[in-house]
C-alpha cells in the first residue's frame, strides 16, 4: 500500500476547496475606481474620468465657431432683441440620443448661451453646426459646451467642456469680459487661491498703473472685486477703492488678456460674484463716452460672473 | 521451563521475521541452545524439500505459540524429517518437554547436542537433560516441575519492542498534521478565495464597491499571501501527516511483530516532489 496517496488526495481536496484563482488585469477600461488620495490612482495608460479607470483618449469637445474673443459683430437685429448665431462643435464625443446605458466615450451635448437653459444636442459626427440664439447685445457673451454621458452624467474630464468668451461689439466701446472662473465654477468654503483671467476688446491697451498719471483714451487696467455688487461698489468710493486686485497686461498689443491670482476670503457656502471693472492708468473709473459731443452719456465697462463657494 | 521454551520459539519465530521464507535454514540466535549450526551446503535438499520442511517448521513454531504443542511436535518431527536440523531437535525436545515426555526430551536435546556444532549453551541445555534424567528417576513429569520455581532456566528473552509508543506518537502527529492542513489549509484558502471572489466582481461584476487598482493591487496581493500560506500549511501539515502515518505503521508492524512474529517492511521514499513511505509486507 503506497500511503502517500491518502495525504496527497486530502492535500488536493483541502487546496481545491479554497484558492486564489482571480488573475488582476490592470488593462481593463472602466473597471477600478479612481480618486485623488494616495492609491487612487489608475494603471498606466489610463485616466481618470467621472471617478472610473478609462482609457487614454477620452472624448472631447470643442467650440470651433465663435472663436476665441471672436468679436461677431451686431447683427441687424435691434439691439437687445435675439439673434440666431451658427456655432460649431467639434471633438471626438460619439454624439448618440439620451437615455441609453452608459458607454464610455458616448454621449449628447449640452449647449448653453449666457447661462441660459441648455440645448440638447443628440447628433451629429465631425464638425457639428448649431444654432443658438444670443441677445443682440454689446458686451461679452458665453457659450458653454458639455458632453453628457448616455446616463446624463456629465463627463468630468479636461477636454469634456468647452467654454468659448465673445464678443458683440459696435467696434468702437472698449470691453472687458471674464474667461475664468467660468459662471458657476466651484470653489471650497475655506481660503482658496483662483486664477481670474480677463479679456478687453482689441481697443483697449491693458497697461500698470500710474496714480499720478493723466488718464488716457482707451488705455487702463482693471480692477478685480469679489462679493460685491459691482454696480453698487464703483458707486461707494470706500467699497470702489478695495478692489482685491488689479489686472495688466503692459508692453502687449491692445486687446491682450490679463491674468491675476487672487485670494478668496472665507466664506459661507453660495454663490458669489467675481466683477472687474475698467480703470484708467491712475485708478479713477473708465467711462466710455460713445459721443463726446453728448454731455453725460459716459457709462463704465464691467462684467461680472457668479462661482459657487461650498 | 515456560520462559526457556517461549523464548525458543519466540526466537525461532524472529527467525521468520528476520528471514524470508526461502532462507534455507532457521537462526535460532535466542535459543537456549546457543548459536545455530548454519546450513552445511552438503545437506541442502532441493528448494522443494527446504520450503516444505520451512513450512512445517513454521507451522510448528505457530502452533508451539498456541499451546498445541501434541500439533507442534508433529510439524517439527516432518520438519526434521524433510531437513536435517539440529535446531528442529531442539524445538522436539522442547515439546516433549511439554508433553512431559522427558525421555524423549531427553534424546532429542541429546541429539541437538551431539549433532549441533559449537553449541554456546551447552552447559545449560546439560544441565537441562540433566534435570530431566533427575525427574525420570524420581517419577516427576516436567509440568510438575513447570509449576515450581525454575532455577536453571536461561534468562527470558528482552521484553519484544510492541510500538505502542510509535503507535500513540504517530496518531497523535498524523492528528495534528490532519488539523494543521485541513484547518490552517482550509481556513487560509477560503479567505484567500474570498479575496479571489471579491477580485473577480471588481473585474467581471461591474466594481460594486468602487475598489481603486491600489485596493485590487492589494487585495491581489492579500489573495496570494493567503494562497502562499495555505500551501505552506497544507505542505507542512501534510508532512507531519505523513511522518505521523510512518510512525504509526513502525508502531504497528511492530506491535505486530511482537504478536505474531508477521514479517513487514516499511521503505521511505524520497522524490523531487513528493515524501513518504511505503509499507510492504503480510498483514
């Protein structure tokens, strides 16, 4: 009797009960969790993408028409009243109807025009036109493109939005838009540091500061203000003369963007304004005067954007 | 005179054990005799005749061990008959001892001695002939004498190892080597299954529990941990199984011996992959 045949079988019952089979494969897409903490991070190649290991090359979407501080120009329109603008979106999201099962790298966009409710996008391949009605307004406008997954999550992934700044403008009257913080962009409660970066129409020079200089037509900087009511402020010299920052942009052409680095105090959780406003070489409010001959028709150039504080 | 005619046949019957059946002759190295005359190569029969007296031989020695020694007398006298033995002569003596028939007792352990080179004992199998020649004078049978306090009788043989001990050690070891391996094996290998459970639906079963590749990485890395020890254990456990089996049978072929004289070979075998032993033998 050869009696190693007895441990060897309990041997193979006792290891076939219970083992270790399971052989992890760091090349599935889509499959572990990601986070910022240490660990969460995703296998080579792949990225995190709506809190999931993707792969490489997510989609993306881009705004093609308006360009990049395009100034498009009144339409015939009156002013005020809406204009149809013929935009285009371009970028590798596989544009499908709503409502299916998740796929990654699927999805409908959403299209949004100075904030107002979104249009829904569910086709198209390539360059995709759309078009978008925008008030006929001199100022800056903003359109913003999301790419949603069938599931209607949004896409969090760099490149996933697209924010595009414009201009409507009569030529003339120098402006000042925000591209950054986006409207409704979201910062923590605590003190944090955001990056403002404003833009002026190509007949504005950004210059430093000069308190004792001579104000200069179409030539100044901006002043950067936060939770205040910008209209209300620049009317209440004390309020006025704390601005949190100036904005330049010196020795650069006329109509460079100017980008500052600014503190937020503390706050509590809602919605805050970000203002800039237009000032001269020595800090007094840049008024425009679109008639000189027209005594009091001077009016400032500010623009203001709302983040979320929570 | 009990103790002198078990320990003969308790040593003839080693010689079983120690010998395999063809051997040609018997080694009464117990005997009271004294070392045995080997086999004089003139006096070997054929195989035939040898294996025959063997078995009668062996069939004495059985029934010798069973009190019937009338049985015993006949199969050493066809022993004797088939080959030509000075130690079957003495095993005759022995029983008609037994059968308190001195005079024959007399002759044969006379004709164990005259016939038996270089007897060791023969002073004490003389002394023997002569306390039975004494009873023959005084009408005395030798069961009488069985009864009475023997003087004369060589020392009784060393107490048989039975492997009682190996037996309990052996249990005892294969027991814990059996808990080792089934508990720690299966204790290991089922928490490792769980972690191979718990990998397979992050990969396959859509990651339930949001589980990063660092928490995979790890749990992979638990899973094989567990895997790894419950190898370990179960080999370890295994082989303590396995040394237990082995002492378990030296304890039985010995107690086995000890009882009924059964030959049993137990080999260890040692392979690239694997230990153990065999155990061969009659059981």
């Amino acid at each position: 009797m050869h009696i190693l045949a007895a441990p060897a079988l309990a041997s193979a019952f006792v290891l076939s009960l219970g083992c270790f089979t399971s052989d992890l494969d760091p090349t599935q897409i889509g499959v572990f969790a990601c986070n910022d903490d240490p660990g969460g991070e995703c296998p080579d190649g792949q990225s995190c993408i709506n809190g999931r290991c993707e792969g490489e090359d997510p989609p993306t979407v881009a705004v093609g028409f308006p360009e990049d501080e395009q100034d498009i120009g009144l339409g015939d329109g009156a002013i005020g009243s809406m204009r149809t603008v013929s935009m285009t979106v371009t970028g590798t999201l596989e544009i499908v109807p709503t409502g299916g099962d998740h796929v990654f790298g699927e999805g409908h966009l959403e299209i949004s025009v100075d904030g107002t409710a979104p249009i829904i996008v569910e086709s198209g391949a390539g360059v995709v036109g759309v078009d978008v009605q925008v008030a006929n307004t001199v100022g800056p406008h903003r359109i913003s493109v999301k790419s949603i997954r069938n599931d209607g999550v949004p896409y969090d992934h760099e490149g996933s939005t697209s924010n595009r700044l414009f201009w409507i403008s009569d030529g003339m009257t120098p402006l000042v838009g925000i591209k950054s913080p986006w409207p409704g962009e979201e910062f923590p409660l605590d003190a944090t540091e955001i990056e403002v970066t404003a833009a002026v129409t190509p007949v504005f020079a950004l210059q430093a500061a000069n308190p004792l200089g001579n104000p200069e037509i179409l030539t100044g900087h901006i002043h950067l203000y936060y939770a205040q009511s910008i209209e209300m402020c620049i009317a209440d010299p004390v309020c006025d003369m704390n601005y949190l920052a100036t904005i330049v942009a010196p020795d650069m052409p006329m109509g460079t963007s100017g980008t500052q680095t600014v503190t937020l105090t503390s706050s509590g959780a809602g919605t805050f304004p970000v203002s800039v406003v237009l000032r001269n070489i020595n800090h007094s409010l840049y008024l425009h005067d679109p008639d000189p001959g027209v005594e009091g028709d001077e009016f400032p150039q500010l623009d203001e954007v709302g983040i979320l504080r929570r | 005179m009990i103790a002198t005619a078990v320990g003969c046949v308790l040593a003839t019957a080693n010689v079983a054990l120690a010998a395999p059946p063809a051997e040609p002759l018997p080694n009464v190295t117990d005997s009271p005799a004294g070392e045995p005359e080997p086999p004089d190569d003139s006096t070997v029969r054929d195989d035939d005749q040898l294996q025959r007296a063997m078995t009668a031989f062996s069939r004495g020695s059985d029934n010798y061990n069973r009190a019937m020694y009338q049985d015993a007398l006949g199969d050493f006298l066809e022993a004797a008959t088939l080959y030509a033995s000075p130690d079957f002569q003495y095993n005759i003596g022995l029983c008609y001892e037994k059968l308190d028939k001195p005079e024959e007792a007399i002759a044969a352990f006379s004709t164990y001695l005259k016939t038996k080179k270089d007897v060791p004992d023969r002073a004490n199998v003389e002394d023997r002939i002569r306390r039975l020649q004494a009873m023959v004078e005084s009408g005395q049978k030798p069961s009488d004498i069985d009864k009475g306090t023997p003087t004369d009788t060589p020392p009784p043989p060393p107490e048989k190892k039975t492997g009682r001990g190996l037996v309990i050690g052996g249990a005892v070891l294969a027991g814990v080597g059996a808990a080792l391996a089934l508990g720690g094996g299966l204790g290991l290998g089922l928490a490792a299954k769980r972690r191979s459970d718990d990998l397979d639906e992050v990969q396959t079963g859509g990651n339930p529990g949001d589980l990063t590749f660092g928490g995979a990485s790890d749990l992979e890395d638990e899973g094989k941990r567990l895997e790894l020890g419950q190898i370990i254990t179960v080999a370890v456990g295994g082989a303590i199984v396995i040394g237990g089996v082995a002492m378990l049978a030296i304890g039985l072929a010995r107690g086995k011996k000890a009882k009924a004289g059964k030959s049993a070979i137990l080999t260890p075998s040692l392979g690239r992959t694997a230990i153990g032993v065999s155990l061969t033998g009659r059981f």
